[in-house]
C-alpha cells in the first residue's frame, strides 16, 4: 500500500509536473495569440482611417473640380449664348456654342448647325415651284390576228422647279428633263398657291436638265411679290458631312423639307433608263416628285438639284443630285434658246426631207436597235441630206428634245421656221455598234 502510493504519488507528480508545464506554455500561446490580436485590431483601424481619409480627399476634390468646371461653364456662357437642339457636324472635340443667324457657328474651330433651319427655309421657300405635267401616254399592241395598232391615254406626274431667274417678259424655272418631257401642259404652282401655265425654252436630256418659262403677263401682281429668284452656290466647295437641305414637291403632295449630310460627291450612277451621270449622293430623302427640286446649303444657296431617277435601287438613305457647278453652263445656255409657244405658220414651217418609222420601246427590245424614229428615204438635196443623214439613221433627239415616235418628232417641227439650224442627234450604225452622231441641220422650206 504504501509504496503503492509513493508510485501514485510520484506518478502525480509527474503528471502535475507535466500539467504545469503545458499550463504555462497555454499561457504563452494566449498571450501571443492576444497579442496578434492586438496587432490585427490596430491594423484594421488603420485600414479604416485610411478609408476614411481617402475618401475625404475624393469628396474634397469632386467638389473644388465640379466647382471649376461651374466656373468655367458659367465664364463661356457669358461669351456664348446657350441654344438648345444643336447636332455636331465636326470630326473635332465639340462644346456648347451659340448660332449666327440661326443656323450656323463657330467657336474655337468647331462648326455646327441647329435642328432648327426654318430661317432657311422661310428664305428660299418662295422660289420654289411645283410641277404637274399632263402627257399622253401612246404604246404598241397586237391583235390575236398580229396586227399592230397604237393606243394613247392621258396621264399626269408631278415635279419640282427652282425659280433661277427673271427677264422682261419671262420668269425662268430650271427643273429635271425627265419632269417635263413629252408634256402636252404644265401648270406651275406657286408658293401663294396660284397657278400657270408654263411653255419649254430648252432640254438636255443627257444632263436630265430643263428650262421651262411662265410669261410674267400672266402672273398677278400679289404672285409677283411673293415669289423670289434663288442664290447658287458652288457645289465644287463641298466637303464630306456638310449639312444640306432637299426641298421639293415629294409624291406629288406639295412642297416638303428633308434634312441630311452630304454623303460622298463626284458619284458616278447609271439611270432606270441607262443615262450615266455625277451625282452628289445624300441620305436627304429625295423621292418620286422631289425630282427638279433644289438640294441647300446651310446658307440657303442651291448646290444640286434633286433627282428621283436613281431610286430604283431601293436603298434607304441615298439620294442623288446634279451639282450645280456642272449644271450652270447648260442652264445658261437653255436660257438663252427662243421659248416655243406658237406653232409656226404653215407657209413658214421649217422642213427636213425625210420619211420615218417609229422604232418603239418594244421593237427596240426585240431587235436590239435604239429606240426612236428610223430614217427609211431621205429627199435629194433636203435639209437632212445636206446635214449628212443617212438612210437608217435612228433620230433620238431634235434641238435637245428627246423623241420617240415620228408623229412626235413632227409636232416639234411645227415650232421651228424654215432657215433655223438645230442640233439633230441620231443613233448610226457603225461596225455592227450604235455610236451617237450630232448633226447641224438648217430647217428647209417645203415645196408646194
């Protein structure tokens, strides 16, 4: 028993010896551990001071930077008038800026318009003109039986026009030559809402442009106040994104204002009909009607003048117009030619000397040939033959004026006197091809 408890007794010791030991080792550990603690806890303080801290600075800088911008804001406005609605048109950094004359400004190099160009528009409105051509539509059929026969029915198609100037007894208006051919009447509508009846002074169809004419005897003197003769400008100054304004007679419904940029220039297109041109191109809705209409600067100038005949691609966004520096020579030159109004008196009725044929639009596909009046006997020594016509020649244009039926060519005649020369252009066959043959011919006198 006794020494059973000197073991127990020992053993205790150890046990306790040991307990000691680990106890105090515990303690160490927990004092380091609190100690890390302590170190964690100072450090997450100082984390949030500099939370804090830096978001102070943040708060202090937003607010003496907002207070510079304000500054600055407040300093531009005083030299710059706030406008509301204004687009950029600039590949520079834009800013706020005021408008000159309400539409146009500068500032620092910056140029830029404004939603708003009714200023525009009020000023170049009066020289705009709607067109409505009455025609006689005449087509080719065949019976059962294959005989020809030809039929004929009245139509009507709307145009637009400028009004580019004024002499003594006429008001001229330029327009497309696709508006006014073939017309039987054309009554222009003025900005008053009046109307006239206009007579031809000259065509181009190869540059789709015509001068038409209104006698001013015709005109009240209310119309007369009302109207105004538009500014050109130079289409060959135009850049890529300047802004532009399309005004014309759109489907026929009266006078409509379209906006856009210029999308590229010196465009060169092919037409429904095959003629080839350079156009200035625009996403500007132009459409059937706006065809003859003028195509604006910012300033209110005439840079194009709209044409419809490229829609027939279908492509949103792309309008096409002849520019007006290209345009200006022909229109002065169509100015100048006599307007025909009254036919000639028989006993004076020019004369060329040629029996003809009518090619029309179906016979032309079916043959390959040009359409137009075939020459089948030209008279010796008559005005053609002098000309150098030649037998098969296929006339397709007389003084400018697109013809295509012989009856056509005939009435056009009427307004020319014997002893007038004309440009008569016929499409010869030339090594098995068509080429284009221009021809002065000076009208003879028929013989009794």
């Amino acid at each position: 028993m006794y020494d059973n408890e000197i073991y127990s007794n020992s053993e205790t010791g150890k046990y306790t010896e040991y307990q000691t030991e680990h106890v105090i080792q515990n303690t160490e550990n927990t004092d380091t551990a609190a100690q890390s603690s302590t170190v964690k806890e100072k450090k997450k303080k100082s984390g949030f001071r500099k939370v804090v801290i830096s978001a102070g600075l943040g708060l202090a800088f937003g607010v003496f930077a907002g207070g510079g911008f304000y500054a600055v804001k407040l300093g531009t406005e005083q030299l710059v008038p706030k406008e509301d609605n204004q687009a950029v048109v600039s590949d520079q950094v834009s800013q706020p800026g005021g408008v000159n004359n309400g539409s146009l400004s500068s500032v620092n190099h910056v140029t830029y318009i404004t939603d708003d160009v009714s200023g525009v528009v009020e000023k170049v409105m009066p020289a705009m003109v709607s067109i409505v051509n009455n025609y006689t539509n005449t087509s080719t059929g065949m019976t059962l039986w294959g005989q020809r026969y030809d039929y004929s029915q009245p139509g009507v198609s709307s145009g637009s026009g400028i009004i580019l100037a004024e002499n003594e007894k006429e008001l001229l208006i330029v327009t497309n030559n696709h508006v006014v051919e073939n017309s039987d009447q054309l009554q222009i509508i003025f900005i008053d809402g009046s109307t006239a009846t206009a007579s031809v002074k000259g065509l181009d169809s190869d540059m789709d442009l015509a001068v038409i004419s209104v006698p001013l005897e015709t005109l009240s003197e209310e119309t007369k106040n009302e109207i105004t003769v538009a500014s050109l400008g130079n289409s060959d100054d135009l850049k890529l994104g300047s802004p532009v304004i399309a005004i014309g007679n759109a489907l026929g419904y009266g006078q409509s204002v379209t906006g856009g940029m210029i999308s590229a220039l010196n465009r060169e297109m092919t037409a429904e009909d095959g003629s080839t041109g350079i156009f200035i191109q625009t996403d500007a809705a132009i459409n059937h009607g706006n065809s003859g209409g003028a195509l604006l600067n910012i300033n209110g100038e005439v840079i194009g003048i709209n044409s419809s005949k490229m829609d027939g691609y279908s492509v949103e966004g792309m309008g096409y117009a002849i520019p007006i520096s290209t345009a200006s020579p022909i229109i002065a030159e169509l100015m100048e030619r006599q307007t025909r109004t009254d036919l000639v008196a028989e006993e004076e009725k020019g004369y060329m000397g040629v029996s003809m044929r009518d090619v029309t639009a179906q016979y032309a596909q079916m043959l390959g040939i040009p359409q137009g009046v075939s020459v089948q006997e030209i008279e010796e020594g008559s005005a053609a033959q002098q000309a150098g016509m030649m037998k098969y020649d296929i006339i397709v244009k007389f003084d400018g004026q697109k013809v295509s039926t012989g009856e056509a060519l005939a009435e056009l005649v009427g307004y020319y006197r014997a002893g007038e020369t004309v440009k008569v252009t016929v499409q010869r066959l030339v090594n098995g091809e068509y080429e284009s043959i221009d021809l002065e011919l000076t009208l003879g006198k028929r013989e009794q």
